[in-house]
C-alpha cells in the first residue's frame, strides 16, 4: 500500500505567498509611475463620449492589450434595444496586432458582463480582462480588455491596475455627466427662453411653427411636430412641422380612437419607441422615425396642443432627463402661445374698436354733412331760373348721393370682423370685390341699394355671389379696365311688376368685342334664368358708353309672402 504524500508545511505555503506578494508589490511598484500618468490622461472632457474613449485607449496601453472595449449598461437597467442589450458599445484596438479572435472576445465578454454580471467560464484563462465601471452606487458599464501584445496570459498586477484605473474612470465619467446635464439644462432653459421672445413678437400663426423648430433642435431629433385639438372629433391635427426633411405630416390628424390622444389631452406624456409599430399611435406613422416623444402643451389645467419630437431609428431612446426637460419646455412653450394668442386677441380688439369709432364718425358726421350739403344744393335748385345752373347742381346732388352710398360701403366693410368669413350676403359681397382688387390693380367702388341681406333669399344669394364672381372675372381678363363700379340693388322691379334685386358690374374698358367668346356671359344667363330672371350687358362707365355694364336680374319673393 502507498504512503499517503506529506501534507505541505504550513511555514513553506506561507513563505510561497510572502514571495508570491512581494513580487506582485515590487511589480506594481514598477508599474505605478504609468498607473498615475494613465489616471491624469483621463480628466474631463467635452462629453461622455470623449472620456470613454480615453478610458478604453488609456486601459489598453496601461496593460498592453491588444484589445478593449466598454459596454455601457441601460440606465433603467433594460437590456433590451442597443447593441447585445447595452446602451452604447466603445471600442480600442491595436490595428498592427489585435485579431477577429481579441474582438469577438471582447464582445462576448461584454455580452457575458450585462447578461449574467460575470465573464463566461468558457473563456480561456489569463485571456481576458472585465472589470466593472462604477459611478457612485451604480455600475455603469463594464471594462473589457482581451489579448496581451506580447502573447502572454494577463496578470494579477495588470487586474489590479486595471481596477484602480476604473475607479478613477468612474469619476471622471461621473464629473462628465454632472457638466453634460448642467450644459443640456442650460441649452433648454435659453431654448425656453428664445422660444417665449419669438412667439410673443412673431405674428400670428407662427408660434407653433417657432416652437416645432426649437424642439427639434434641443431634442437632437430629426423631426419636431405641433399638434392641435381638432375641432368636432376629438382629434390632434399637425399644425406645424420641422424637418430635415420633406414629412408629408402637416395636416395629418391623429385620430381620437389612438390610444395615445386621451392620454395626452389629459396632460400625460407618451413615450414611444418604434413610432411605426407601437399600438399607442394608431395609426400611419412614416416608419423612418425611431423613438418619439410627445408631452402636452399644458397652461394651468388647460391643454392647448401637443409637443412632438422623433430621432432616426436606431438611435438612442430619450432619457428621464430629457423627458423632463422636454415636459418642462413644453409648458413654457404653452404659456407663451396662450399669451401670444391673448396679445393678438387684445390687439384685434383694438383695431375693431378704431374701425368701429371709424365707423361712427363717418355716419354721425361725415354721411349727415353730406346730406346736409345735398339738402343745400337741392335748395338752390329750387331757387335757380338758369337750366344750365339747376342741370349741375342736379349733377352734384347725384354725385353726393353716389358719395353717400359708397361710404356707407365702406362703414359696412369696417364692421365686418376679419379675416373672419362674413356672415351675410353683404359680406360675401364685399369679399368677392376686395379679391378682385389684386387682379385688377385697384379697388372696385361697391354700391348697396335697399335691404339687402333681409331680403334676398339664400339660393339667390348663392347664385348672386356666383355672377358677381363671373363678371368680375370676366373684367380682370378681357376689359383692361381703369375703374369698375358694383351696384347690388335689392329694390328693382322687373318687367311684370314682381320685385328683384339686380345686380350691375360696369367698366370703362375695351367692351365686348365682336366675335369674341361669350362663354362668362352665357354662364350669367343661365344662372339668371333658372331663378326667373335675365341677363344682358349695356354701355359702360366710359365716354360715350365705353366699356360694359353687365345687368344680372333675378326675382325676389312679395314681402308678404
């Protein structure tokens, strides 16, 4: 039977260690000076980016790797998205020596490291390096380092430098963050400010448009969206839009049955990662933006629309800093549009009260003087034997008439409410011949005679407007003419006694010359006729009748009926 082997003497193990400790002491002695010149190359830098880059390089030329890389970890500690699970991925290598083996080691280990916290037993031995980056109580990613340049395992000494030079990493990235999110404030706080100053000193209609394009740029997205409740269904329609690039999306609406609206409209942020696959959107997202966000635009209890904004995909999701920040830009932006809109409300009501004090000193003053002075001229008349004296006094008093007539046109056309859509049938009048004006180069005098809004029904008042249209468009292409008058009669009668309204659009134009296409004409005919009534031309506003009058007729129903 074998002698069992002597058990090791206790006094020699420990001598083996004291040596085993002595060497690694003198080795790290020795290695020290580059340890201290490799923490000072760390510093702080301009961004994150900037510092791993430096902790990778510098790592691998403290141990001489071949290879290095940091894997940085989720902040939520989701391993999903990224690359393999992690946030972003910084690589080092020695492109005279490292291998396609150093780099799919390093990946692995990385992988390994954020999957299950340690490296893979099937690693070899002395291969590899992984040691964890630390900021604070959190571990922020992971150190790889794979293949020694001179072939050899890697140490106890070099895991040890390692360690010390990720503690130090540590805290630069952690001075790195501290400065990034004071800078990232500070960007959109003078955002939050340079937005208020534009939308309250832009006109209107521009705000949304103003804070589109500054979100987008805070954001380092590639598109920046305004959405605003739709009227009638509940919906958030695009009303401004920047981008890179042509979107497609003003106008868009997101309809009210996406999952996404309610939540907004209750003053909720939505987060989204895949815009063209996640189920809170509900519906057609160009499929080139990647993650999204979009905050409403709250002022008090009161959501006025909605901030959107969507980076490329693939690119990096929003963090909870961003979130915020967003969330708090967004109110801001909210507050400045409520008060652009109250500004330009008070602004309105300014020009309305004018017009409307415009309004009553031309009725009050200027449309009774007139009379007065027609009363005048009416007077002496009466007193005048001269028939050349009565024949133009009789002139003046016609043309104080026509005077009348058109200022009260003009005390109409000040009380209208713009760039509101008039109500009645005046006011659609007046639209027609204000559009007219850019056409022709000058403003068509306008002449209302009788009730004319009470009177005229509203299929008549439909197809008026339509030969109004017509005719002017008749005069703008063919008449060239210097002065157009428009006389909406609603005291005509027609040729059988029944009541009328009549409407006269003269020129002192060209004419109609002969042979020419009457295609405007006939149009103005046919529309008469289907109402009972006609249409025809005469002579114009020119001397001796140059120009055209067109005359459209159409019967109006008995005041009794």
């Amino acid at each position: 039977m074998a002698a069992a082997a002597p058990s090791p003497d206790p006094l020699d193990l420990a001598a083996e260690a004291t040596r085993g400790l002595r060497g690694l002491s003198t080795e790290l002695t020795a290695r020290l000076p580059r340890l201290l010149e490799a923490m000072r190359s760390l510093g702080d830098g301009p961004d994150a980016h900037t510092v791993l880059d430096r902790i990778v390089r510098t790592a691998a030329e403290l141990v001489g790797a071949r290879r290095a890389a940091i894997g940085v970890h989720h902040a939520d500690g989701d391993a999903a998205g990224g690359q393999g699970g992690l946030a972003d991925v910084v690589t080092y290598g020695d492109t005279d020596t490292d291998t396609e083996a150093d780099r799919e080691r390093c990946a692995a280990l990385l992988a390994d490291a954020r999957c299950t916290g340690a490296p893979s037993a099937a690693q070899p031995p002395g291969s590899y390096l992984s040691v964890p980056l630390r900021v604070g109580e959190e571990v922020f990613g992971t150190l790889c380092l794979a293949g020694k340049r001179d072939g050899g395992p890697f140490t106890e000494s070099d895991r040890h430098l390692v360690e010390v030079l990720a503690t130090e990493a540590g805290i630069a990235i952690g001075h790195t963050r501290v400065q990034g999110a004071t800078r990232q404030r500070e960007r959109w706080i003078e955002g939050s400010v340079a937005v208020t100053q534009a939308v309250l000193s832009g006109g209107a209609g521009e705000g949304p448009a103003v804070v589109a394009e500054k979100v987008r740029e805070l954001a380092d997205a590639v598109v920046g969206i305004v959405l605003l409740p739709e009227e009638g269904d509940g919906g958030l329609k695009v009303a401004a839009v920047a981008a890179e690039e042509r979107s497609g999306l003003l106008g868009a609406v997101l309809p009210a049955r996406s999952p996404a609206v309610p939540r907004l409209l209750a003053g909720q942020p939505v987060v989204i990662e895949d815009p063209a696959a996640d189920p809170l959107l509900g519906t057609g997202v160009p499929g080139r933006y990647g993650p999204s966000l979009m905050v409403p635009l709250s002022s008090g209890d009161r959501v006025v629309g909605v901030l959107a904004t969507a980076r490329e995909p693939g690119a990096r999701p929003f963090t909870d800093t961003e979130r915020t920040l967003a969330a708090q830009f967004a109110a801001q932006a909210a507050v400045a549009l409520v008060l652009a809109e109250a500004q330009r409300d008070r602004e309105r009501l300014a020009v309305l009260e004018d017009r409307d004090r415009i309004a009553r000193d031309l009725h009050d003053l200027v449309v009774q003087r007139l009379f007065a002075a027609g009363m005048l001229l009416e007077s002496a008349e009466r007193q005048s034997d001269a028939p050349e004296v009565r024949e133009r006094i009789e002139r003046a008093v016609e043309e104080l008439g026509a005077t009348i007539q058109e200022v009260r046109t003009a005390i109409y056309a000040l009380q209208q409410t713009p760039p509101e859509t008039p109500p009645g049938l005046r006011g659609r009048v007046l639209r027609e011949v204000r559009a007219a004006a850019v056409p022709l180069g000058f403003q068509p005098s306008l002449t209302f005679v009788g009730p004319v809004d009470s009177r005229i029904g509203t299929a008549t008042g439909a197809h008026l407007v339509a030969a109004l249209r017509e005719a002017l468009s008749n005069a703008c292409r063919h008449a060239r003419a210097e002065r157009i008058e428009v006389v909406v009669d609603a005291t005509g009668r027609l040729a059988d006694g029944r009541a009328s309204v009549r409407l006269t659009v003269a020129d002192d134009g060209v004419g109609v010359p002969a042979g020419g296409r009457r295609s405007g004409l006939t149009n103005l005919v046919r529309r008469a006729e289907a109402l009972g009534g006609s249409s025809g031309v005469g002579p114009g506003l020119g001397e001796g009748g140059r120009g055209t009058a067109v005359v459209w007729e159409a019967p109006l129903p008995s005041e009794g009926a």
